[in-house]
C-alpha cells in the first residue's frame, strides 16, 4: 500500500476529491458573490440564505409538487434569481450611493427572514434528499472509490463556471457588465440602462447560489442553517481571490476546497480554521487579494 | 433661420454641498458647432455632464428640440440622440477595442456603420483585440469619436478632444468635426485650445465660475483674439 507522509493513498485520494467537491460549490458560491460585489458594490449577505432557498426549492418541488432532480436543477434557480432580482429592484436599489453599512444590513436582515421562515415552516433538523436515480453508484478508480453523484457535481459546477466566464468575457450583454463595472456613468450615458443591469446581474448571481444549493441538496442535509455555515468560508474565500476577481475566486476557491480536505486528514483539528488564518496572512501581505484589481481593496 | 435644438435655462449644478453651475443660459442652433470656452473649474465639463445627467444634482432646463431632458435618467438621454465624450476619453480598460467601439448601442439610423468606421480611422482595425488602454492618447481620441459616431446619435457633447495630442492628429480631428457639420451634426464642445476652437465653431460662450458671462460669434471672436486669451490666462 502506497503511504505519503504516513497517510494511504486512497485515503489521501479520497480526502481530495470530497476537497474537490466542496471546492467546487465555493466556486460557484464565490463566482455569484464576486458577480455581485464586482458590478453592484453590495456585500451580499444573504447569498447563503438564497443557497439554502435553492436546495429547500428542490426539496419542496419533490415533496410537494412531484418534481424531481433534473427539473428543479433548471426551474429552481429560475425561480429563485427571479426572486432575489425582485428583492434588488424593490428594496436593494434604493441603497445605491448610500453608506455600504445599509447593503450589509438589509442583506444581513434577509438572512434572518429567509433562515427564520424555513425554520418556521420546516424546523431545525435536516430533510433528507434522494440522489437521482441516474447518478447513484460509484466508480471504480484503482486507488480510490468516487461516487458517481460527486463526479456528477464537479462536472457541473465546472459548467456552471464556464457557462458563466463565456457570458461574461465573450458576450455583448457581458461587455456592458464590464464597461458598468468599470464606469458606471459613462455607460448609462451611452443609453445603456444600467439600472436593469444590476437587477439582472443580482438575480444572476443568487441564481447561481440556489443552482448551488439543488447540487448540494442530496449531499448536505437541507436545513435553514446551511447557508450560513458555508457563506462565512466563500467570504473568506471572494477575500482571498480578491474581490473583483470572478478568475479568482474559482481558482481560490477551488484550492481552498482541496487545503481544507488535506487538512483533514493530515492535522483535522486545524481544518475550520485553516482558511481563516490563510485569509489573515493575505491580508496581511497583499490586501487586495492573489488575484484582485488595484482599488477594489 | 435655423431653429434652435438645445435650450438651456437656469441650469445649475451641485456637487454635494457645491454648487458648480449658477444659473446658465444658452442655446445651441441645429447644425451649429459651439465652443464652451473657460478657464479650468470654470464649469465647462460640468455643463456637458449635466446635460447628460451625470452629475449628482441638478435644476433647471434642458429642452432638445422642444423636449425637456432635465428630469431624464442619463440612459435615456443617450437613448434620446446625444452622445459624449469625456475629457478622460473614457475607454474601458477591461475591454477590447472593437467591443469599445461596439459597446454604445445604435439610438437612431444615419449612424456609420462599423466598417465605414474602420474605414475612417484603420488603427481601429489592426488593433481590434488589444485592449482599449494600450492605445496611444491620439489613438483612444479617435476611438472615443469614432464608437459615438456609430450610435445615430446627431447632438455631440465632446470634452475637450485635441488635449495632449500632436498637432498632426489635432488637424485630422478638426477636418473630421468640420466634415460631421457638413452631414449635418450639431456638436457642442469644451476647448482650452483657443486657435482651434476660433477656426471651427460658429459661435462661442465663455464659461467663468459656473456661469456664462459673454458670447461672441466667428467674426467677434477674430476680432477679439486677445483679449479672450487674456481672460482665458493663457
């Protein structure tokens, strides 16, 4: 049996695919707060809450209306972005040009909202969700066993990404982003309704967490609280990457995941801190992030 | 007699608690070029800026062609056929050259099209994928002109377009706004540079503090070159 620094390798192998795994939703997580931080400044709070929203949204499709996996991975997200594109054109939008500390606490408020009626509604203990028929299984690798389902979500979020950078870097709906990003005056001066702009990028972007949370929805046990215990690591993680970066932050957050799973193995009881002493030493040494833009520190 | 496109009365601006523009008055004729001249922090960029909307306060009137812009977002003045351009050029970094020239939309029919518009200024073409930033001042002056030129827009607000470039590319920029009067613009700009503005525009205003204080039309101007340069300080 092949050993590295005393560990089996199909235990190591093991611990870096779950590492992957878990990666691979801080990807997609920080990806949409990246989005929304880059274009609407907003610190958005509430981006686990609309995590949870998405893999409750799956869960309440198949308990109460008979729709299963595939659909909700197409219609949840949908549903949620349109909500979260509501609560920006009603309530976030009014912020604009106003002290951040406001976005914070109306974000932070609809956390309590959003937690407080799953909570209500659904209590506290986690309700389980059935893997797919069609990604049940594991296969067979050699040196480690990888269970279809997790394959399933790495190659899905990594689309998510792609999908995502393609939109943005290649697209001319991606272009005015970027030029609203860069100067959001200007922009509108040339009849770009940047306004509308923002709406749709925020409901993007919390359309991305509930696409999120109906890939974690089989894994995670889907409870009102599990968006605030994975919120605070992306936001170690979009600090990391560097806030304007959405390259970034998938990259980081990607490594993050793979860091956490070795630290598990190797020394376990350092592995919920690991990431927030590597966000101090970032700080520290170069505050606006591994891969962040001049001034968005 | 021409009528007149842009009316502006009692136009004033604040900048939080400063107030840059103290009641202007003027107007712009169809197919006029006019110069705004003015020492620096006279209020001049600040007169273009408020009839696009982007400042963060302003009271007054705007009218284009009898329409009344002042209570208007700034997309929708865009939207309404008036186009900018920053005395900064504004070219987005984060994007390449052709998607700046792209990236305006078309408001209204009669604008060039991109590939008369390689056409006019070829440095655009060869550099297309560069990103905007790694041209040449001369070059993101003509590519500010140029994407503007795409949109239809007829009403141009130009800030300042010959600063800090060579002689050679302030002509060639002369001879392209003499050339879109001709086709019927009506062009609006801010100039420190007195020479070229006298040789261009048909009329003038000076700008001092936030307020016009004198008018002169082409021949006033001739006669009056020195003493407006003093007033300028230059």
């Amino acid at each position: 049996m092949i050993e590295i620094f005393g560990m089996p390798l199909s235990v190591i192998a093991g611990q870096t695919m779950l590492g992957l795994v878990n990666g691979c939703f801080y990807a997609v997580l920080s990806l949409g707060l990246a989005l929304i931080f880059g274009l609407l400044r907003i610190v958005n709070f509430a981006h686990g809450a609309f995590f949870m929203a998405g893999a409750f949204g799956a869960w309440m499709l198949l308990r109460f209306v008979g729709i299963g996996y595939w659909w909700s991975l197409l219609l949840v997200p949908l549903l949620v972005g349109l909500v979260g594109a509501l609560f920006e054109r009603t309530l976030l939008s009014r912020l604009r040009g106003l002290d951040p500390i406001y976005g914070l606490l109306l974000t932070f408020g609809l956390v309590l909202v959003l937690e407080g009626g799953f909570r209500l509604l659904f209590g506290s203990s986690g309700q389980p969700y059935p893997v797919p028929n069609a990604l049940k299984g594991t296969l067979q690798l050699g040196f480690m066993v990888l269970p279809v389902y997790r394959a399933w979500v790495i190659a899905a979020a990594l689309a998510a990404c792609a999908l995502s950078w393609w939109l943005i870097e290649r697209t001319p709906l991606g272009a005015q982003l970027r030029a609203a990003t860069e100067k959001d005056a200007l922009t509108q001066s040339f009849g770009i309704n940047v306004p509308r702009l923002l709406t749709l990028t925020y409901g993007a972007g919390i359309a991305l967490a509930a696409f999120t949370g109906v890939l974690a929805a089989p894994i995670l046990h889907v409870n009102p609280s599990m968006g605030s215990d994975l919120v605070i690591v992306v936001f170690a993680i979009v600090v990391i990457g560097g806030m304007g970066s959405m390259f970034g932050s998938i990259v980081t957050a990607l490594a993050i995941g793979v860091i956490e799973g070795w630290t598990k193995v190797f020394y376990s009881e350092a592995s919920s801190t690991i990431i927030f002493v590597l966000m101090a030493l970032v700080l520290l040494l170069r505050p606006r992030g591994l891969f962040g833009r001049e001034g968005t520190a | 007699m021409a009528e007149a496109l842009i009316e502006i009365d009692d136009l004033c601006a604040w900048y939080g608690p400063s107030q840059a523009l103290h009641g202007i008055h003027l107007e712009v004729l169809r197919g006029e070029i006019v110069t705004l001249l003015g020492r620096n922090g006279a209020g001049k960029s600040t007169l273009l800026k408020s009839v696009m909307g982007i400042v963060p306060r302003r009271s007054g009137s705007i009218r284009l062609a009898g329409r009344e812009l002042i209570d208007l977002a700034p997309h929708q003045i865009g939207r309404a056929g008036v186009a900018y351009c920053p005395d900064d050029r504004g070219i987005y970094a984060t994007l390449t050259v052709r998607e700046n020239l792209l990236l305006p939309p078309v408001v209204a029919a009669g604008g060039l099209s991109e590939a008369e518009l390689m056409g006019l200024f070829p440095n655009l073409a060869t550099r297309a994928r560069s990103a905007g930033t790694q041209l040449s001042g001369g070059e993101q002056q003509m590519l500010a002109i140029a994407r503007i030129l795409r949109t239809g827009a007829r009403v141009l607000l130009l800030d300042e377009p010959t600063e800090g470039l060579a002689p050679v590319i302030v002509d060639r920029i002369g001879e392209l706004l003499a050339q879109l009067k001709q086709r019927g613009y009506t062009i609006v700009l801010v100039e420190q540079n007195l020479h070229f503005a006298a040789e261009l525009a048909d009329r003038h205003y000076l700008v001092e503090t936030g307020r016009v204080v004198d008018e002169y039309d082409r021949a006033a101007l001739a006669s009056n070159m020195e003493q407006v340069a003093a007033r300028l300080g230059v």
